[in-house]
C-alpha cells in the first residue's frame, strides 16, 4: 500500500491560524460509514448522536510549555598569560529548543529538536532566561539530540515561567497569552504533551453534560502526545512504517467503562490508539507504537471524533482504517470544498 494513495489538495488559507471565540462553534463532518454519506452540523450537535450505553473517551493529557528559546553558550581562552589563560564566557547566536519527551523521572534528561539543528554539536550549552542551562549531551538517527538540563531544581516549574506553547509549525505566528488556555482541553489534567489531543479542544463544560444528559458515559485515558505522532512518515509503503513510541496508561475504574460500553466513542486519535493498544496487549499503561491503517481490525472502538489531519500522516491513515478510504478521501475533498477549517485549531469530523 502506498502512502500517495492518501494525500489531498489542501489550500493554505483553510489552515486555521486561531482558535474559534467559541470552543463549540466548530463545524462537525458527521461521516456514516455503514452508508457511505456525510453531512454537515456544529459540534455543539455532538450530543444528537449519542445514546444511552455509549461511552465517550477522552484523552485527559495536558500539553507543558515544550518550546525554548535561548542562545548558544560559548567559552574562549583569552592568551592572557601562557601559564594561565582567562577563560571568556559569552552567548552566541540565537538557539531554540522544542522538548519531545523526557528520559528521566526528574525531568533533567529530554529528547529534544534543536534549531539551528546543523551548527548544534553533542558538548554544546545552551543558556535560557533565569538560571536554567542544558548541555546536549548525545545525538539521534533523525537529528533529534538528547539534552540535559541545569541551574534549577525544578525543570517543568522553570519551563512553565519561560516555556512557549508548542503549535504546530503549520500556525504561521508566535504563540500568545490566549493559547495557554486554547490550545488545552477543558479537562487536561495529566502533565507530559508537547501537542495537544487536538479533537479535545472542541468540548465545554456543558457540551460534556449535554452528553451525559443523553445517557453517554465518559470515561479517560492518559496518552502523553509526542512528535511522532506529527512527523510525516519516511517510507513510501506503509507496511514499512513503524512509529515513535508514546506513554499511555488507563485506570481500572476507566477500563471497566470502556469494557461494559455498547458503543465506544473515542475523541481523537490518541484515545483511539491508547485503547487499542490496551485492548491487544492486556496492559492498561505502558508505551505504545501502535500504527493503525486500513486493513486494521479494531477490538473496542467503534466510532471517533477526530479534527482534520495533515495529508499523507499516520493520522490520516487512522481516520481511513475506521471510515474507509474512498471515503475518507472523499470526505475531505468535500470538507475542502466547503471551505471546513483545518489541522489543530479548525473544525472536525465525527466518524458513527
């Protein structure tokens, strides 16, 4: 199978650069699979289509401020003398670090991208505002380093006070104060997303009790969002891809809803991926590498919410090994032609 079989025509003024005023404005792509037919409604609609014994499921990660920017730190011996130079500490040019996920429990360790990713060799530090420092202290195959932090002895209290919020690079401006809020879902309660579970953002505190009102229970997941699940893929044939791996974890009282429920509707494609992996390997947390493409069985879930994702991704290929293919595709060249706000702050489409 061939990953150009999933690419699509997307102009650029259809990428959303702002969040709607409005979390429950968004336009929903309600998509019938069992009919192959769409139709167009509001999120706010979202309640219409859930019935008593369904289980809605919700990924209550919650993104940190993953982005850095600080200057590269250098140190110069000065001939002063020729038994003892002066040793000059100064910053260079300019340096930004984007924090994937951590290697150790106290955070001290992090894979990381760096920019400029050339010029930035293992041995290298890197000074931020306050006290806080990292040296890169290893390399990776794709160009990702591995940094150690310094200068603080709590790393995510120092990245929450100069930290950025880490879009997308497909929202052409810099993050602001009003992202902090609207790129987190109103009930983000587990710290560790360097992106958020972007279908998440559509829901309000009365959205959730509308759902509940129609009978629908709501259960959670916890799956810690990485940059794999963004990356374009590096193989054209898909039965060659193989995924960064994420942090998940289920509680036993959330499992059991999950178990007893008619109907499981999972809210984006991280919940999808969280309970599937669950559901085949017994373990109710761990890592998972899990990669979803048509042709794949699903062992719980049964019907997803999810926004509308970047051409020819893994994200694309999940929505497709739910709602089929040509259908999918066609979904999307409709939601193009209707001028459907896309990616991680536009609207979104339920697949039943």
């Amino acid at each position: 199978m061939d990953l150009s079989a999933f690419d699509y025509h997307l102009p650029d003024d259809l990428i959303a650069q702002e969040p709607l005023a409005d979390r429950a404005a968004s336009r929903m792509l309600v998509v019938h699979r069992d009919e192959g037919r769409w139709e167009d409604r509001v999120f706010r609609d979202l309640p219409e289509y859930l019935r008593p014994g369904d289980c809605l499921v919700l990924n209550d990660s919650r993104v940190f401020p993953a982005r850095l920017f600080g200057h590269r730190h250098g140190v110069q011996s000065l001939p002063i003398g020729k038994k003892n130079p002066a040793r000059h500490e100064y910053l260079s040019g300019e340096a930004e670090v984007f924090l994937v996920r951590p290697l150790t429990s106290d955070a001290s360790e992090w894979e990381a991208l760096v920019r400029p990713g050339r010029k930035m060799r293992t041995g290298e530090r890197i000074r931020f505002d306050g006290a806080l420092e990292a040296e890169i202290v290893a390399r990776g195959e794709f160009g990702e380093r591995t940094i150690r932090f310094s200068g603080v002895d709590d790393v995510y209290a120092a990245l929450e006070q100069i930290g950025h919020v880490p879009l997308p690079p497909y929202i052409k401006r810099p993050d602001d104060a009003a992202d902090r809020e609207r790129y987190q879902t109103v009930f983000a309660r587990e710290k560790g997303s360097v992106a958020a579970p972007t279908a998440g953002l559509h829901f309000t505190g009365e959205v959730l009790d509308a759902c509940r009102n129609r009978g629908a229970g709501i259960a959670y997941v916890t799956l810690h969002v990485g940059l794999g699940t963004f990356q374009p893929l590096h193989t054209e044939r898909i039965e060659e891809v193989h995924l960064h791996s994420e942090r998940y974890a289920i509680t036993e009282e959330n499992a059991q809803q999950i178990r007893a429920a008619e109907r499981v509707v999972a809210v984006g494609t991280t919940s999808v991926r969280t309970i599937e992996s669950a559901w085949r390997t017994g373990a109710l947390s761990g890592e998972t590498d899990i990669f979803i493409y048509p042709g794949f069985e699903f062992q719980r879930v049964n019907a997803m919410l999810t926004n509308f994702h970047l051409p020819k991704t893994s994200l694309v290929l999940l929505v497709a090994a739910l709602a089929g293919q040509e259908l999918t595709l066609a979904a999307y060249r409709h939601a193009v032609e209707q001028g459907y706000r896309f990616y991680s702050y536009g609207d979104c489409m339920l697949v039943v």
